[in-house]
C-alpha cells in the first residue's frame, strides 16, 4: 500500500501531466496528446513540497491529489545481476558466430575458384 507523504490537495486538471519533479516539488507539463493544442512553454510549479526522495521508491499523486510512495518491486540489484547474465548469453552467441563466418568465407573462396 501507498502511504501518504505529503498532503497537497491537487485539483487535476485535463491535459496536464503532473509528477514530483527533481527538487521535490509537485509540477505539471502539457500532455503531447492531452486534447487541444500544445503550447510551448517550460512546466508549471503547482506545490512547493520540497520532498527528499528515498531509494526504492516510487513517487506519484494520488486520486486526492496528495504526493505519496510506494515501495518498487524491482531493485536495482536485480536488474544488475540479469543484465550480467544477458551479457555472458551474448559472448557466447558471439563466439558460435565465429566458425559461420569462417565457412563462409571457405566457401565463396571456393565459389571464386570455379
């Protein structure tokens, strides 16, 4: 379950998109497909929370528009350890390519004697 980390009382409005920017403060930035026009322009500041953020953790607006933070199911050491292992997969691949190219080249050479 989420919990509640501090209560800002957001009013949503349609077409924006709003999120826990990096100084920890509630903003909001025009949707590319929110309905109406984009217009050009940097985001809006909607609350001065000043949240410190936790590691392992997500940060979004609620339905009642208060910042609150849950707990990510996957950890960073996780995915560190499964990419290490698609990069030991990939060193294998790479070395049973090896022989291929060789035949190959045997064989247009073979190709070029005729």
């Amino acid at each position: 379950m989420a919990t509640v980390v501090e209560k800002t009382g957001i009013k949503r409005e349609k077409g924006w998109l709003y999120y826990v920017d990096k100084r920890g403060d509630v903003s909001r930035a025009r949707m590319a497909r929110g309905g109406g026009k984009v217009p050009k322009g940097k985001p809006q500041k909607v609350a001065k929370c000043g949240i410190r953020r936790e590691e392992g953790f997500l940060y979004f607006i609620d339905k009642k528009g208060n910042v609150s933070k849950v707990k990510m199911k996957r950890t960073g050491a996780r995915r560190r350890k499964t990419a290490a292992r698609g990069r030991t997969a990939s060193r294998r691949r790479r070395a049973m390519r090896a022989p291929r190219r060789a035949r190959a080249k045997r064989r247009t050479a073979r190709r070029a004697r005729r």
